[in-house]
C-alpha cells in the first residue's frame, strides 16, 4: 500500500476547527498529522461524506458501479438498505449486493430490510419475517434494521413486526424509521418502540415534532422526493439530530452529485462549515457506529480534499488510504460477475385492460412531480361506445396498470391517474415500490399493452412506447438494475426522460415518480397488484365512486 502526504486547511469536525497542516498516509491509516500555518495552500482537506439511506437499487447499477460513481462526489460510504432487492429475492439478493460491494474499495454499511412484503396488500418475489431478521443482525456486514415502514404495525403491536424490533434491540443496534406524517400519540408509540431515525419529513414542523420526541431527522435530497430546502433549518437548531440522505436517486442525477450537493447548498445558505460536514459524516458514523476515520491520529485514511466551500469540487478521495479518486479518474475497476433475477412473464392482451364502467365516478391517483406523496381525485370517467372506462388524455386522465410479475396467471390492477399529462403513448417500469411488479401509464390501452410487453421480453427495464419512438433501459439485475456503468445508464435513461417531455410530461422525474404510485406505505392513494389501496384507512378502496 502506498504512502501518502496530503498538505493542506484541514477540517477538524471532532474539536471543530480548521487549520493548516499536513497529514501522512500509511499502511491504510493516518500516521500522523503536523501543525504548519506557514504552508501555502487553498484545498481543503475533510473527512469523507456518507450518505445515511440510500436504496443503492435506485441508481439502477449494481453495488460496485455505484461505487465508482460515488467516490467522483467525495462520498466514501453509503448506509445501504437492500429493500428492494429483498422484496424481489430475498436473502439471495441481499448476498449478491454485499458480495458485488466487496469487489471494490469503497464502505458498504447494509441495514436489514424489516418490511419484505411491506404490506401485505401486494404480493412481492420474497418474505423476509423476524427469524431472517434476527439472522442477518447478527453479522458484521449488518449495521441496522432498516427502515420500519410498517408503523402501523408498530403502533398496533403486530407480533412479528414487535420480534424484529426486538431482534435490532438484543443485538444493539439501531432501528430506522419511516413515518410520514404520523404525529402525536402514534407518533410517541412508534418512538417508544425504539425507533431512532425518520427520512419521510416534508415540512420542518413534523421533523421539530420527532425531534422533540427523541428522534434524528435525516434531511433528504433525492431524485423524486427533495426535502432540503423546506428542513435545512434544522441545521442551525438541532445540528447533532441531522445527518444527509438520497433515499432514491436515479442515474440521470447522481452523475451529477450526490451527498456534496447537499452540503454544498446548506453552506451557501449560510450554514457553517463544520456544521454541515457534520451532517454529512460524523453524525452518521456516531449514530450507526461506522468503522471511518475522522482525520485523527490513527484513524482509517477515509478523507476527501476538495477545492473550496464554495464550489466544493472534489480533487480526490482516500478510503481505507487508498487514492481511489484523483482529479478526475477513478483508480479501481468495477465488475459483475453475475446477473441474479426473478421474473415470471404473465401474457396479457387489450382484453385484460377493458374495465366495464359500474358509475359515472371513479377514485384517481393525484401525482405531484418531486413528491412521493399522492392525493385522492373524485372526477367523471370518460366511457366509450361499449361502456368501458377508458383514458382521457385532454383531461389528464391517465390508466393505470399493476402486473404482478412473480405468479403465473396473473391479472392487471387497472386504476386511472392524473398528473402525468402524457399524449400518445406509455411508459412503464419494473421498478415499482416496493414489491416491483410491472406498472404502466398509457393513453391508450395498446400502447400500455406494449410496454409491458417490452419489460417482459427483457426480464426487466424502464419503457417509452408511442407509435413513432420506443425506447428501453433493460434492468437484467433483478428486473432493478442495469448491468452497465452509471454514465451509459444515465444516458439511456436520460433518453427515456426526453420522449416523456416530447410527449406532453413536464415532470422532471417521471420514471421515479412512476415507480412510486404502488407504493402503499406513503399517503394517499396508490395501487397494487391487487386493486387500488387507500393509505389512509390502510385498505382496499373502490374504483368506480
């Protein structure tokens, strides 16, 4: 291993100070570091950032072409909850996302997934109940239970939910949170439990609340949900109850940054330094008892040296005093020496997406651009000569279609949606939280028919179809991720985002948005593989009103 001298203002987030000086790299850990003010210099040298949720399976690369894009941001590690990939394989997906991470020199923190199925509303490729739980807490590559999205399984003591909150507890170690707009009384319970951390904050008056009550807010900045400029705030009030996250963050951003942006903003707004390095690194290793360095003596060489606080361009990236990232270059290749997937193709026709109208009213999704939240629409539904429910792109008036994809036989979930304003054509994806069965979005029913048809073909993909442009990223990677390197699958999906704009779609995220619609654990209303679901009765509801 190389030895390294590294000069510069070096950024102190244990005793909180800056100051010039030099730091010697050896054996993988700081040697030593020496006090010099005389040492002409602008870079600044500071501890690596990590990012504190993040769903890897989002960027739609494997583990170790993840890596390789992160370290370009200065990120060193990632706390990584392999939900998504559980919910489509299980145990076998979650080795092969710890195995991929192994192959390259970056910090993989994996948390396990508490909610496989998340509800049981859906029906997903796997379960993952309180004995597996309390059997991957038990190893080192395990960090945390990850998020409970279950909370009202919390609040109302279901059993197996109680036995993995125990299970984190006996093996101490934290409990992750995800409690969109529960407040008060339930809000206390689902804290009494254990519960430590929360990520869903949309308005800086829920996270003082959970704040107040004991918990830490993870501020998120991700590619449909984007939270930092309504809770950055919280970073002069409570700085040592915040850490950074993505959550979700698809390619098409993440080549653009990642855990720096969200520094970089909170220094602009005028939030110290040292502060909002912290949040992007020492808090999150303290809450999850992180094996990094902080440029102390001894420590693991995890740093980052960038230019200035203002622009916080990232020069280069040591983890474990390897020079991973210089100037430009990433010093480590990436690889997959294996592509593991579940998917059962389940054939479907125009037929299956005829829906015989029962009333002139129907129940719609209201989707919001930059949000995972989603509103309930009561509207007329536009009926053709025969009498079914079709839809009505002059009024926004979208189907909706959920496919189950692990059972043979299966029949589409037909609902209708607004917000998307597409015009001749569909979209579809196999990413579709949290269970990942097949959703899609058309104007007409042969267009939706179509791309589904292209996701099966390919075992999974992200899909534009009209009758002038059609274009697929295949996701081979349990129907979730590409087997290509972050640029090209930007650049694909990128490619997908341009015909939805040509195509009447002024959504900046629509694929994320899209995956989002049958995820039934965030309000309002959503739609499974089952029929449409009403979050906040937590039940089924019905179409035709």
């Amino acid at each position: 291993m190389r030895k390294y001298i590294i000069s510069g203002n070096i950024v102190d987030v244990i005793n909180s100070e800056i100051y010039k000086g030099t730091i010697k790299i050896k054996n993988g850990r700081i040697k030593n570091i020496e006090r010099n003010d005389n040492i002409l210099c602008e870079n600044y040298i500071l501890p690596g950032l990590i990012d504190a949720h993040v769903h890897i399976e989002s960027s739609l690369v494997a583990p170790s072409f993840f890596a390789a894009e992160a370290v370009k941001h200065g990120t060193i590690g990632v706390v990584a909850d392999p939900h998504e990939i559980a919910n489509v394989m299980g145990v076998k997906g979650i080795d092969f996302m710890i195995e991929n991470g192994k192959t390259v020199p970056f910090h993989f923190f994996f948390t396990a997934p508490s909610c496989v199925p998340a509800t049981a509303f859906e029906s997903s490729g796997s379960v993952i109940d309180a004995e597996i739980i309390n059997s991957l807490l038990a190893k080192p590559d395990f960090y945390a239970l990850a998020e409970m999205m279950n909370f009202p399984g919390v609040i109302n003591n279901d059993i197996e939910v109680v036995k993995k909150i125990e299970a984190a507890i006996n093996h101490h170690k934290p409990i992750d949170g995800h409690a969109p707009l529960l407040s008060n009384d339930e809000l206390k319970k689902y804290i009494d439990a254990g519960i430590s951390t929360d990520h869903e904050c949309t308005n800086i008056e829920e996270a003082r609340e959970k704040i107040k009550l004991g918990m830490k807010i993870l501020i998120r900045e991700g590619s449909a949900a984007k939270d930092f400029d309504n809770l950055w705030p919280l970073l002069l009030e409570n700085p040592d109850k915040i850490m950074f996250c993505t959550d979700d963050l698809h390619p098409d951003h993440f080549i653009k940054g990642h855990i720096n942006k969200l520094v970089r903003k909170a220094i602009a707004n005028g939030v110290d330094p040292i502060t909002a390095i912290r949040a992007a690194s020492l808090n999150t290793a303290q809450h999850y008892r992180l094996p990094v360095g902080f440029l102390q003596k001894d420590d693991p060489a995890d740093l980052i040296v960038i230019d200035d606080f203002n622009n916080f361009n990232v020069l280069q990236t040591f983890i474990k005093g390897n020079l991973v990232y210089d100037h430009g270059k990433v010093n480590f290749t990436s690889r997959i020496n294996q592509l593991v997937n579940n998917f059962t193709i389940n054939k479907i026709s125009i037929d299956d997406l005829k829906l015989k109208a029962t009333s002139n009213n129907i129940q719609i999704i209201k989707a919001f651009d930059g949000s995972l939240l989603t509103e309930k629409l009561v509207t007329t539904v536009t009926i053709d000569e025969d009498g079914f429910a079709i839809s009505d792109q002059n009024r926004d008036v979208l189907k909706i279609v959920v496919l189950n994809r692990y059972e043979s036989g299966a029949k589409p979930a037909i609902g209708f949606i607004n917000g998307f304003e597409l015009k001749n054509c569909a979209i579809g994806s196999s990413v579709a939280h949290d269970s990942h069965n097949i959703v899609a979005i058309g104007t007409q029913d042969r267009f939706i028919v179509e791309a589904i048809e292209l996701i099966q073909k390919h075992k999974g993909g992200l899909v534009f179809v009209s009758d002038k442009n059609t274009h697929i990223l295949p996701l081979p990677i349990a129907g979730l991720m590409s087997d290509m390197e972050v640029v090209k699958t930007a650049d694909s999906y990128e490619t997908l985002n341009k015909y939805t704009t040509e195509y009447g779609s002024n959504m900046h995220s629509p694929f994320m948005t899209l995956a989002f619609m049958s995820l039934l654990v965030i309000p309002h209303l959503k739609l499974s593989d089952k029929g449409l679901f009403d979050v906040d009765s937590f039940s089924f509801t019905d179409l035709f009103v």
